[in-house]
C-alpha cells in the first residue's frame, strides 16, 4: 500500500494545556468498541469513574459544560495522566491526523480544526509536498465498487491543480479560479464519459503560457464582484448543523460587520484590512495558497466515490473565501493590528465547525451547487 503525506506532517506536537482551544470540549468523543471493552475492566474507584464517564448507548465520553468528563482545569487529561496514553482511544489517539482510505492507497494529513496544526500548515512559507512511501499492512479491504481509471485521473487533475495553486508566478485569486476552472472542466469530461480526454484537457492547463492568458482573461471579473454574492455564500455557513455553542453568536457578529451597510461600505472594509494585512507582514497571498491546497488535498481525490470533482473544488474554494471574510471581521471586532495567529485562529475555528460534521460538509457542497463558476471567480479575485 501507498502512503502519501504532506511534508510538515511530522512536524506536529500536541502542546496539551497550552492550547488556547482544546480539542476535548465542544464536540462528542467517539470510542472504538477494542477500547471500551479496555475500559470495561480497569479496576479500583478510577475504573468506576471511568465507567460513569461513558454514555454506553452512544460509545462517547460524557461532557459537563461541553467538556470531556476527563478534562481537568488545567485542560490536561486525567484519563491519559492516571493510565498513560496508551489508555486513549482512536479518535484521541489520531487526532488531528485524519485519514482518507483508498484501494491500495492511504493519504494522511492534519486537520486545520487543531490550533496547533492550524499554526503548522499556515504558518509555512514554502510550497507544500507531498512524499510517499510503500508500507506493508495486514488489513484489507473490500473496495469491489472502487473505480480505479476514475481514481488515477482524478489524481493526476490533482498534480496539476496543485502545480496551479503553487505557480507564484501569478496573484493567489487568479491561481485559485484557474484550478476551479480546471475542475469545471474535468467535470464535464467524468458526466459525459469521456475521461479518456483527461491527458489532453491537462496539457491545455499545464502549457507554460496558459497561466498569464488565463490571469488577462479574469480581468473582466476582478471588477465584477458584488457584495450579494458575498453574503450569499455566506449565508449557507446558517444552514449547518452548530458543533459550538458560541458559532452562531460569532456568524451572527461577523454578519453583521460586513454585510450590514452599503456595498461602498463592504468594500472599504475589506480593503482596508488588506492593507493592515500588508502593514503587519501577514501574507495573504501565501494563506490563500496553502488553504486551497490544504483542502484540496483533503478532499478532491474524495470523488472517485460520488463523482463530484468540481464540487470539491468550489467547496475549497468557498471554504477559503469565508475564512478570509470571518478574519477580517474578527480584526474589525477587535480593533488590533492583524496578525497571523488570527488568521490561524479564525481558519481553526471554522473548520472544526465544518470539517468534524459529514453532514456539514456534504450539505455545503450541495448548496454550493447553484453557485455559479464566475460568480466564485468575483470572490476570489
């Protein structure tokens, strides 16, 4: 089996009680049934409050005010600190690693949702690379419904995409809506059964000179954007399902800072937080490429099991929009200098809101679905 991981993944420590957002409060904690069975016959009165910490039915720890019933006021364990870590469970013991399973193929990264790899993946100037490896494992699985001539061009329209994402010759908003484009067009070739056209589609987007046609022809678009558009994508972040207590007062804040007034106003705003981006050394043109890439990633090799290249693609790219609107709202809120940690935080933040919910992220990609290709080009330009 092929192993693939970004090259910073083993750059990642748990930093425990100094995280400013543990990740054991806020959301349900899943136990494996190989670890309940474990915990089922620790002895002595740990073992007992072990067991009363369990909800059985649900195989979850049980929460007090949202937080994981071993979750001390040092924000520490005490599951961990009293049986070690190897008391933990899956989920505690992976995250934030995650895992996409593939046949013959397995592809691990860090989750955006943990501050600490938040700052890991952000806070890298360098283009990100992928390394791989052969590893020998004893689980198989049964992947008889797996299309592999689907899955290897879904593959290399991935090399190529990140190639676009990470041609620093041209601006971040026009790389970001050439890979849209890209993933347009692949998807007209996987709905008209025509993937044997991948090879060539991929050599009109890989031509040397197509990236500086492809930034003359968004000219067109880089005065177009109105702020309706704007506010109806993000608008659809109301339709998910609420994994944090404060999440709609914080949407509701940041709602009500940029879309509030007159577009003039909108606008004025948004430049005016670029600037300050630019005043206090935060790279905005670097954060929207390793967030496009980050979630392309994550996600786009995901559609050799529903077919849906191009809705990877626009969820990326709705996702990095609104981490770039709720930052600058959050800046405008707070009335500080901007930073690269706010920025990190805000990206934290919504993603541990979307990305732990299956149903958040399928939802979003189907309401992203009547959104249209230049509308998406008019937010990210």
């Amino acid at each position: 089996m092929e192993l693939t991981i970004p090259h910073y993944y083993r750059r990642f420590r748990c930093i425990a009680s100094e995280c400013p957002d543990t990740c054991c409060a806020g959301w349900e904690i899943v136990i494996d049934d190989r670890t309940l069975n474990r915990y089922r016959k620790i002895r002595g009165p740990f073992g007992k409050r072990v067991r009363a910490s369990i909800d059985w039915k649900k195989k979850i720890f049980r929460q007090k005010d949202r937080r994981c019933a071993f979750l001390n006021r040092d924000n520490l364990c005490d599951l961990c600190l009293e049986q070690g870590s190897e008391s933990l469970c899956r989920t505690c013991r992976l995250y934030p690693r995650h895992i996409e399973e593939f046949e013959d193929c397995r592809e691990l990264s860090l989750s955006l949702s943990c501050m600490a790899a938040a700052r890991i993946i952000l806070g890298t100037d360098e283009k990100v690379r992928f390394l791989h490896r052969e590893v020998s494992t004893s689980h198989e699985e049964d992947y008889k419904s797996f299309d592999y001539f689907l899955f290897t061009n879904l593959l290399d329209v991935r090399d190529t995409l990140f190639g676009i994402l990470q041609n620093r010759t041209v601006d971040a908003g026009t790389r970001s809506c050439m890979a849209l484009s890209l993933a347009h067009d692949f998807q007209g070739r996987i709905s008209g059964r025509r993937l044997g056209e991948t090879q060539e589609l991929l050599e009109r987007y890989r031509n040397p000179g197509a990236a500086g046609r492809f930034r003359n022809d968004m000219d067109q678009y880089r005065s177009g954007f109105r702020r309706e558009t704007a506010l109806r994508v993000f608008c659809l972040l109301k339709e998910m399902e609420v994994l944090q207590k404060d999440w709609p007062e914080e949407l509701w804040n940041a709602r009500r800072i940029l879309y509030g007034r007159k577009e003039s106003s909108y606008r004025e705003l948004k430049a005016e937080w670029r600037q300050n981006c630019r005043d206090n050394g935060v790279d905005l043109e670097n954060l929207r490429e390793q967030l496009m890439v980050y979630y392309t990633y994550t996600y786009f090799a995901g559609a050799v099991y529903d077919a849906r290249a191009y809705g990877k693609l626009k969820l990326a790219a709705a996702l990095s929009f609104l981490t770039e609107e709720l930052t600058a709202a959050r800046w405008k809120y707070l009335k500080k200098p901007m930073t690269l940690d706010l920025f990190q935080w805000t990206a934290h933040r919504l993603s541990k809101e979307i990305e732990h919910s299956d149903r958040n992220l399928t939802r979003l990609e189907s309401l992203l679905t009547p959104v249209g290709l230049t509308e998406l080009f008019g937010l990210l330009l």
